[in-house]
C-alpha cells in the first residue's frame, strides 16, 4: 500500500518532525509527506480555494481521498485499520489523507473526499496531526499483523 499525506505548512526541524519521522520509519507500507505553502496574502474562500488546488494536486490519481475534517468520522484505531485493509481487498494501492490549513477546508475538497476523518473533537495543530496520523497508520499494520505494538 502507498500513502500520500497532503498538508498545508512545512516541517522546519524540531519535535513535531522527529515526531512523524519515527513513525514514518516504523512503517513498512511506503508513507510519503506532500507539503504545501501558498505565499500570496489571500483571505477566506479565495485561500482555501488555492490550499484545495495546491493540495489535490498532490494526491495520486485514483487515490481513495481521505480528508481530516473536524466533523468527519471518528475510528477506533481496529476500526481505521479494517478501513485501510478494506481499501486494499477492493484494489486501491493508493490512499491519501489531506490535512487542510488555518481556515479549514474548500467545498471543493470536502466534496471530492470519499471519507472525512476526524481525530477526535479537539482541535490539533496542523503539523502536530501529521504525528499523530503517522502513529494511527503504523497502529493500523501492527493491528493487520498482529504484531504486539497495538494491545488492545
């Protein structure tokens, strides 16, 4: 299985990266970051609109597109690793996950997304989910394996 994280920001160092790094390593499915930045002073729907473009280009195509979105569905860590294994039964080699910026989301994104996910009811710093996804999918192989990092 590929998978493609799609996010607005970029790293610059410190315990966030090495954060994502470590799980990233861990994961033998290949994991690759797509990271996105738009430079021009845009407000509202116009930013969001060009976060969209910039971030959709990044996802490969034919991609089951998962969208982290504060009302999207939260799993249990059995119940996402069941999603992505379902995904893989019905032949998609390539999952993406897409982590909007500050102002959320466009329309577009949402309407294109064929599972909006939450991490909870929290809301988490945009480069800090990167971690915590990472973690979820190493979680999600080791549940699909049965390898005793996930206890449950």
């Amino acid at each position: 299985m590929r998978l493609t994280i799609a996010s607005i920001g970029r790293f610059k160092g410190g315990p966030l990266q090495a954060l994502f790094e470590e799980y990233a390593a861990r994961l033998p499915w290949q994991l690759t970051l797509k990271e996105a930045e738009e430079k021009k002073p845009l407000k509202g729907d116009k930013l969001k609109d060009r976060e969209a473009e910039l971030l959709m280009k990044s996802v490969p195509k034919g991609a089951k597109l998962i969208v982290l979105h504060e009302r999207g569905r939260e799993f249990t860590s059995v119940e996402f690793s069941s999603l992505l294994n379902r995904y893989a039964d019905e032949g998609f080699s390539d999952v993406a996950f897409v982590i909007g910026g500050a102002d959320g989301h466009a329309k577009s994104t949402l309407d294109a997304a064929d599972q909006l996910l939450s991490l909870g009811k929290m809301t988490w710093p945009h480069l800090m989910v990167r971690g915590l996804l990472a973690e979820q999918l190493y979680r999600a192989y080791s549940i699909q394996n049965n390898h005793p990092y996930h206890r449950a």
